[in-house]
C-alpha cells in the first residue's frame, strides 16, 4: 500500500458526461501528479501540483482540468468526455516539487467511457 | 513523438536468467532517469533511478546502465524470478525545462520457473 488513495476505484459514464477523479496524497506529501494510462498511449503524465500551485503540464487536453487544494487532495475532471477517454488515471504523490522525488503511485480509477 | 523508446516490448526469460531492457532518448537536457515496475492492477512503483553523473547503479538484484554519448540506458535483473514478472517502464525527466515527465512504451516481463 503505498498510501495513496483514489476514489472512485470504478466509473463508468457516457459521452459527453463529466466526472471528477479524486486524489489524497500520502501524509507529508506536498506534490500531486496525475497520469493517464491506456493501451494506445501507453503512460502519459499530464499534469503536476506542488502545495496547492501547478508546477508542471504534460499532455493535458483542454477538456481536463485539475486543481489541489489546502488539505493537499486532488481533483482531475474531466469534461466532454469521449470515447477515447476511457484509460486508468493514477494519482501519484512526491514529498518535494521535483520529479526525482521518489513518486508514490495510488491505485488508479478505471474509467469507462460509453 | 516518443520521448524516450523502450525495447523489447515483451520478454520471457527462465528462472535465474538475466533480463534486459533497454530505452534511449533523444532529449539531452532530460537529467533524471528512473525505471518502473508495474503488477497487474496496480500503480506503478519506482524500482531505481539514476542521473546522468554516473554510468552504473545497482541496487539488489537490480542495475541501470547509463551510456550518456549514446543517449541510452538500460535495466538488468539478475537472477530473474518468476516474482519479477511485471511490466517495466522507463522514464526520462528534465528540471530545466518545463519540468516534464516521459515514460517509455513498457516492458511485459515473464520469467519462467
């Protein structure tokens, strides 16, 4: 257990629905990372908070968005969903703001999108 | 475009054996190397990492390579166990610019009894 939690573990949802993933980092932890993994794009990092302030985009589309707030736990929504949406999203956390922190990685939220 | 290339895509190897897997990158500002395992319906793990200071970190059973001029790095698993079977993955970070995170296409290990 690498003390990350995801909620939900499932979610399954149509187009055009909106839905919010959520993040709690380890206890100390101040960064949040989300990433997308699907069997097409294999693992994509998209988008990194550090203390409440974005520090990082990777290959986020318009239609997400994420924010950290002050408990430090994260939300990703993701909007005008689509078909090609549906992946696993992991949530991983960092002590510190750079990426050679090591990251701890929940257990992701499936999500389908039908 | 992919970042950073990851080989093979799949590899089976008997117990005991050593496994390989490689990745190269073109970016030369990425400074931080990590490797990745991952199990069947979990997150990934960080396994070990190096940067580009030095040629050769061992960390257990487990050693990453680094060949700078080459733009290459690999992982060795020495002695393979059939609790290795995992998927691997590689990834290159830059701090300097825009603090980005690539992951390579992923390695299905299997290691027979």
């Amino acid at each position: 257990d690498s003390g990350v939690t995801q909620t939900p573990k499932h979610l399954i949802t149509a187009t055009g629905q909106r839905v919010t993933l959520r993040c709690s980092p380890r206890s100390g932890d101040l960064s949040v990372y989300w990433y997308q993994q699907s069997l097409d794009q294999g693992l994509q990092f998209l988008i990194q908070y550090y203390n409440g302030e974005e520090r990082a985009k990777g290959n986020i589309l318009e239609r997400f968005s994420a924010q950290q707030f002050p408990d430090l736990h994260s939300e990703l929504n993701l909007s005008s969903l689509e078909l090609g949406d549906s992946a696993l999203y992991f949530c991983a956390s960092s002590v510190g703001g750079d990426f050679s922190y090591e990251q701890y990685f929940g257990p992701g939220t499936r999500l389908t999108v039908t | 475009q992919q970042q950073v290339k990851q080989s093979p895509q799949s590899l089976i190897v008997q117990k005991g054996g050593i496994s390989i897997i490689n990745c190269a990158y073109e970016n030369t500002a990425f400074d931080y190397f990590p490797w990745y395992q991952q199990f069947p319906g979990k997150g990934p793990a960080l396994l070990i990492a190096i940067r580009p200071d030095v040629s050769e970190k061992k960390e257990g059973r487990f050693t990453i390579s680094f060949n700078k001029s080459a733009k290459q790095f690999s992982l060795h698993i020495m002695d393979s166990q059939p609790g290795d079977s995992a998927t691997y993955f590689c990834a290159a970070s830059s701090s300097n610019t825009g603090n980005q995170f690539y992951f390579g296409t992923g390695t299905s290990l299997t290691v027979i009894p």
